[in-house]
C-alpha cells in the first residue's frame, strides 16, 4: 500500500517508529508494535508501528530518524507493507523458556538489535530472560563476539595493546586518569575510551573533558595514540559494539544488568586490547558486596578473556568508601592532577601505581609496582599526561586550580563527636548528582574524613560543590536527611547504621549501571 510521507520533526533517541491511522493499520494487517517495511527511492527500512485515531487514513508520519533514513522531506509516496517476524524473536522466546541459545542464534538477536529490527518490549523480555536463568560461558562468549562483528574496529597495528577497566560503583575512583600516563609513559600502548556516568557523580570521559575533548574520531584517536602511546576518549562517539548501547538503554529503566561480561569484554576486543586489568571494587558500598562474588566473578572474567584471546587479571579492590577526597567531574580532575605531580590522597595513588604494576607484570615486566611508581616519581607521568592533554586539544599547561568548581558552595559539619564508622556510598552519590554532577562539571562533593578519622563537634565532613545556588540548597537538604557520613566513638557503640522503614522518609535505592 503506498502512503503519504509526513514527517514530524521529532527525534526517538535513535528509536526506528513511524504512525498510522487505526483503520489504514487495519487494511495493512498491522498491529500495535508490529514491524512494516518501508520502501522508498530504493532503501527498505523496517519500522516499529505506533497506531493513532485521528491521523489522516492515507499518510504514514514519520520521526526524524525514519525520514534521515528514507530520504524523505514530507508529501512523497512511500511503499507500506507488513513485515514478517524476525528470525530472532524466536530465539528470544526460546531463552524466555530457559533454553541455553547456540552461537548463530545469538548472532541473530543481535544484528536485529542493532539493525532495530526489536521493540524495547522484546529487548527488554530478552535481558529479563538472561537475568532469571543465566548466561553460560558459550552464551557469554557468543554475545561478545556478536557484539563486536556488528560494531567498529580498531586498529592500532601489530604488537601488545594494554587495557584496564572498572566494573564502577565506587564514587571518586579517577584511577584511569593516572593509570594510563603511567602506562604510556614506561612505552606501552594503552588506547583508553571509556562511559560517561549514568548513574554515578562522574564517568572517566566527564572527568576528562575538563580538561580536553574526548568526543574523537577514529582517524583522531589513531593520531593522539600514534603521537602519545595512549589516550582517554568517550567510546560511546566510536560505534564500537553498538549493540551494547541499545542493551544499557533498557537495562537502566528495568534496573538490570545480566550482560557486565560480554558488555565490557566485547568493547575492549574492538580495541584491540591484548592484555587487560579488570578492576572489581568490592566491599558493602561497593556493586559486589564480598569476596566470594568477587572471585566469582574474576574467573569469569579470566576464562572469557581466553576465549577471546585477552590475557586478563583481575583486581579486588577497597570498596568500603568513595577513592579519593574529590567527588564530581572537575573536583575529581584537579584530584587526579595533583596526584600525577605527587600531591595526591594516599589511597588514589596506591591504587593506580598497584594496577598499572598488574599490567607490567601482564607483559613480563618484573617488579610492576616498582616501575610504576618511578613513573610517578620521576614526573614522566605527569609528562605524558600533559602530552595526552595537548594531543587531544586541550591546554597542556593546566594546573590543578585551574579548573573552574562550582562556585556556590557549603559545608556539612558534625554534630557530635566519634570516629568515621561508615560512609554511604549510595548517599553521597544522590547528594552529588542533587548538586548536579555529572552534567554541570563543576558540581560534587569534597570529602574531608575517611573511614577511622577521628572527628569532634562541628568538624567539616564534606564540603557541597554546585553551579547553582538551588542546586546547592536541594543537595544540603537531601545530605541532612541521608546523613551520608555516620560516626561513632567505638563499633560496639553504634550497632543500629540505619531502619527501614525510615523515620523521615527513605529515598529509593539507586540503581549502579556503570561500565
């Protein structure tokens, strides 16, 4: 049937939807959330319907993406027909059963994912089923090469390509931005991208963009680590595992997130990486409460990495607490500055210089730590930083102050005295991003105590940075009822941290999807 184009001028977030009358639906056989093929001028798109009543019977709308894709401006004639049942829903279904899925039939699911061939509905049926009954390594390994055969490669030529990544969680944790100037500065290659934050206070690619652009090129990126050895780029611009993108975009609403391996694994193959670190923040604030499920899931890591042909260590790691002092984009930049010219927190510091050694014993390096602290020490690093900062168009003369904070700012002080007993992840993450991070930068939170710090009567516990003066105001108020530091003279003092249901009311608890 051939319908009128109109086009509404609306964008979906890359959603492939078009609209149809009620009764012209019908005459087509289509219902709501029915695939049709769209044919115009020689390209065939396939489309998710809408269905509306009081739409002209003889025009198809279509949002801007659909109209991008046919080439369509409005008033043209476009072919309208029915499209069959993907191959894939099937296997869909058969996971839905509880049915382990062969290699091609993963394959299938995620060329239609990427190809928009599946609503949100069946995506989301899709993660739902693999987060009830699992996924085996098989399955494990199929969607990660699934996910990287529909996506870009990189190529960075023959030879050894270092990686880390954090499975995230943990506030503060900039490591990256120390981790990979030491790394390229012992003359190893080490291409960097990395997420934007979408439930936490900052992302490494929202740290870094304080200080220059990471939203490059392929052809840019190849430049800055031919010239560098390494560098720390958004990867969400590089269409790497795109598959991956459209997964988180309905794992967030759902709460989610049965896809950690192959969504990490698959991106750091298209890099290319032949050698990586994976960092596994565990403890009670932390995404993996103990150390059993931390090891659990190490060896799941190491044994995809095999599979894949990626040399993988993991690292356990201190996730009692945020890492460092600064929380936030530009706080957490100056920290991580500081740090490269030898001022930085303790627990930064030992963090990086222990798995940048990780990666050099990786490679054969003996005495990892050791070399990587001479990086540091020796200010090569910061050299190479700086280098990094140049290379991607950015000042390379920046200092730490430099970076502009929020100037609206106020302190929480103590109202009693004892020692720092616990400190609430979730807590400072929501009084954070009520400040505003991570899209106003110079948002965040600077920590004043640590676990064990012993505090008297209205000490400072944390400074509250914001752009925005309401900003400021709806993240004090939400720190007085969170009460995110909790202090206690002793343990045995202070054995009730919190209720349920709460007194003053209780803010749902956030969901950590970070990778």
């Amino acid at each position: 049937m051939e319908l009128i184009a109109g086009v509404l001028n609306i964008t979906t977030g890359g959603k492939r939807i078009v609209i149809l009358n009620d009764e012209t639906a019908a005459m087509l056989g289509v219902h709501s959330s029915d695939r049709v093929k769209l044919s115009y001028g020689g390209k065939k798109v396939i489309a998710i319907a809408n269905l509306a009543a009081d739409f002209p019977a003889d025009r198809i709308w279509f949002y801007t993406e659909i109209a991008q894709a046919l080439g369509v401006t409005g008033n043209e004639n476009v072919d309208v027909q029915l499209a069959p049942m993907p191959e894939s829903l099937g296997n869909v279904r058969a996971k839905l059963r509880g049915q382990r899925l062969r290699d091609h039939e993963i394959t299938t699911i995620v060329k239609d994912v990427v190809e928009q061939h599946l609503s949100d509905i069946e995506i989301s049926a899709f993660l739902t089923a693999l987060k009830i009954y699992g996924l085996s390594m098989a399955e494990n390994e199929a969607l990660s090469r699934a996910m990287v055969e529909t996506g870009m490669h990189m190529n960075f030529g023959e030879g050894t390509i270092l990686d880390k990544h954090s499975i995230g969680g943990i506030p503060g944790d900039k490591t990256s931005m120390i981790l990979v100037p030491i790394v390229a500065a012992a003359g190893f290659t080490i291409p960097k991208t990395s997420s934007r934050a979408i439930t936490s206070p900052a992302g490494t690619a929202d740290r870094v963009e304080t200080l220059c652009p990471v939203n490059l090129e392929i052809g840019e990126i190849q430049r800055v680590v031919k010239k560098t050895g390494g560098c720390l780029v958004w990867g969400g611009a590089l269409d790497l595992a795109p598959a991956d993108d459209l997964f988180i975009r309905v794992e967030y609403p759902l709460g989610i997130d049965p896809m950690l391996l192959p969504s990490i694994m698959s991106k750091k193959k298209a890099m290319g990486a032949t050698h990586l670190v994976v960092d596994i923040p565990t403890g009670m604030g932390a995404k993996i409460k103990t150390p059993t499920e931390a090891y659990s899931l190490a060896a799941d890591f190491v044994h995809l990495g095999n599979h894949l042909g990626i040399n993988v260590h993991c690292a356990l790691t201190f996730g009692e607490q945020p890492l460092g002092c600064g929380i936030g984009p530009a706080l957490e930049a100056r920290e991580a500055l500081n740090t490269l010219m030898g001022k930085g927190p303790v627990d930064v510091h030992d963090k990086a210089v222990s798995i940048a050694g990780m990666l050099f014993e990786l490679v054969g390096k003996k005495n990892g730590r050791q070399l990587a602290e001479e990086m540091l020490h020796t200010r090569k690093a910061e050299c190479k930083m700086r280098q990094i900062i140049e290379a991607q168009g950015g000042n390379p003369n920046v200092k730490p102050e430099d970076i502009p904070v929020g100037p609206e700012h106020a302190e929480v002080r103590a109202k009693g005295k004892g020692r720092v007993l616990w400190i609430k992840t979730e807590g400072i993450v929501q009084v954070a991003r009520a400040a505003g991070t991570p899209k106003e930068a110079g948002a965040g939170i600077m920590l004043h105590t640590k676990l064990g710090d012993a505090v008297a009567k209205g000490d400072v516990l944390f400074e509250v940075y914001a752009e925005r003066a309401s900003k400021l105001q709806s993240a004090l108020a939400l720190a007085e009822k969170l009460e995110p530091v909790v202090l206690s003279r002793k343990p045995e003092e202070r054995m009730l941290l919190d209720q349920y249901p709460a007194k003053t009311g209780k803010h749902e608890k956030s969901f950590m999807l970070d990778r």
